[in-house]
C-alpha cells in the first residue's frame, strides 16, 4: 500500500528524494486520499498508460523500500 500512495502522488519519478521525503509524501497522500482511493487511481493508471504504470510502480516500489527500510528495522527491535 505505501508503494501505491507513493505511486499516485503528485512525486515525479525524475526526483531523487531522500528518504524522509518520501515517507512524508506516503503519509501525506493516504491522509488525503486513502488506501481504497489510491488503489483506484493506480488502477486507472494502470488501465489506460500500462507502459508508464509499469514504470512508475518499479520507481516507487523502489523507493518505498528504500524508505521504510529503517523505520520497519525500528519496529522490529
């Protein structure tokens, strides 16, 4: 779910963004949007531009990993 908020958020993918701005830009768009809303506009995405969904979903697949990566380490110790 973080990876698909990261998806449909404003975010361009040509950005290198430091972690922390990631993670803001997740939480930020699941506060607006929702999970069930950000599932349907990947959805969207996905039906109409697969080439550039497919692209996009690697980047911030990518990304969130990256990001997260220290907070779900925390949580787990």
């Amino acid at each position: 779910m973080l990876s698909m908020a990261l998806f449909v958020s404003d975010t361009s993918a040509s950005c290198d963004l430091d972690d922390a701005t990631i993670r803001e830009t997740v939480h930020r768009t699941l506060e607006q949007l929702g999970p069930d809303e950000c599932y349907a506009r990947a959805a969207e995405v996905f039906g109409n531009r697969p080439e550039v969904a497919q692209r996009r979903i690697q980047w911030a697949r990518e990304r969130c990993a990256r990001a997260m990566a220290p907070a779900l380490a925390g949580a787990a110790a």
